[in-house]
C-alpha cells in the first residue's frame, strides 16, 4: 500500500511474511506479547498482556512452547509464531504469504481448522 507499517496495523491489516520475521533470541512469549501489548490501551495490563499472549499461541498451537526461544522452534513452528503475532494484533484483515510453508501435514490441517474459524471475523 506505500503505507508505514504502524500506519496500516492502526486500520486493522497485519501481514505475515513468506520469509520467518521473528526475534530469534526472545521467547514465543515475548514475540506474541509485542503486538498484543500494541492492541491494549495503556499496553501494560500484565493480565491482559498474558490473556491475549496465550490465546494467541494456542490458536496456533505453540502455547507448550511459549517459553520456548523463538530460534529453537522448528521452521514451521516459526511460521505458526508469525501467524500468531498477526492474530494478536486483532487485525480486521489479515494477509498471510504462504502460511502453510514449511509446516507438516498435521500441522497444515490444524492451520487450514484456523483460518476457517479466523475466516468468520477476519477477511
């Protein structure tokens, strides 16, 4: 769109990378705590911070890794990760490039359950 980022996640687009884009030496946790504390109105509400952190990573299927750091999880779980951080921004569109990339057929099918659930509130 020629739009900063900040700008475009402020009309509710997030937009996940065909390339991983995660902060390899921070936990899962802390990767998904970034945009959600982006989504909050004060952005410090411990309580809700950990409430959207988790809701993202078990949406995706990586809360048993949230401790996890970011460069350790396999390249699929990395692209599970990004979905994540997309989802906690709460966008109202969400571009995802190439999700399924990289992620076993298991893993394909619980992303493919996903976006059908996220399809109902997110284009």
């Amino acid at each position: 769109t020629g739009l900063p980022a900040y700008v475009r996640v402020r009309q509710g687009i997030a937009y996940t990378f065909q390339i991983t884009s995660v902060f390899a030496n921070l936990p899962a946790y802390d990767n998904v705590a970034l945009p959600v504390q982006r989504t909050l109105s004060d952005g410090r509400s411990k309580g809700a911070v950990r409430a959207g952190v988790m809701s993202a990573l078990e949406r995706t299927g990586l809360a048993d890794r949230a401790h996890m750091p970011a460069g350790q999880l396999s390249y699929g779980h990395q692209r599970l990760l990004e979905v994540a951080m997309g989802l906690a921004l709460k966008p109202r569109l969400l571009i995802l490039d190439e999700p399924t990339h990289g992620l076993a057929d298991s893993e394909t099918a619980n992303f493919a359950a996903l976006a059908r659930h996220r399809a109902k509130t997110t284009t």
